[in-house]
C-alpha cells in the first residue's frame, strides 16, 4: 500500500487523494499532508526516491496527528483525514447517476 509521505500512515491508492509531479505519484491521508509536500515538492521527491526505511524518518505528526490514526490492532482513534468527505462525495455522484433509475 501506498504511504502518505509526510505523516508515514499508509493509504488506499483507490481512496486517497493524489498527485502526479515529475513521474511520482504522491498519496495523502489528509489535506495538510497534501499542502505540505505540494509547498516543498523538491524535498519530497527526495523523500521518494529513498528506501523505506529512510523515509520513515521524515514521518511526523506535524500537528495534525497528535496520535497514531491507527493502533497495532488497525483500530481508528477518530481521525478522519478527510476519508468520509470523499466517501460522501462519491456517494453524490452515484446517486446524482443512479436517481433517474431508482425514480423508475
């Protein structure tokens, strides 16, 4: 699974929101994750391009995530990162699509 760079939570590719720059595809947990690697694109790329085991060490909270979205067990700890937003946008589109069908 992908990683979300800035905070090192990882992400549903299908879900989370992205961004393509210079052939990298970066995917974000929440929207400040998004603004802080779209701020300083030169230094995430870097990030990128390092092993895993690096990247992990330019993984914080940044505020954002006072603690873990997730426990060991993948238990959520009320942290959204903007995840309902989205579910709650494609569920408008469906419906907008589907409404004519279901009116009959």
């Amino acid at each position: 699974m992908p990683v979300c760079y800035p905070c090192g939570h990882t992400v549903d590719e299908h879900m989370a929101p992205s961004w393509r720059h210079k052939n990298v595809t970066f995917y974000f947990c929440s929207i400040d994750c998004e603004e802080e690697v779209k701020a300083e694109p030169a230094k995430w790329l870097a990030v990128a391009a390092m092993p895993a085991s690096e990247q992990r060490k330019y993984a914080h909270g940044h505020g954002h995530h006072a603690a873990p979205a997730h426990d060991e067990h993948g238990h959520d700890h009320g942290h959204d990162h903007g995840h309902g937003l989205r579910l709650l946008r494609r569920f408008s589109t469906l419906l907008l699509l589907f409404a004519p069908a279901i009116r009959g």
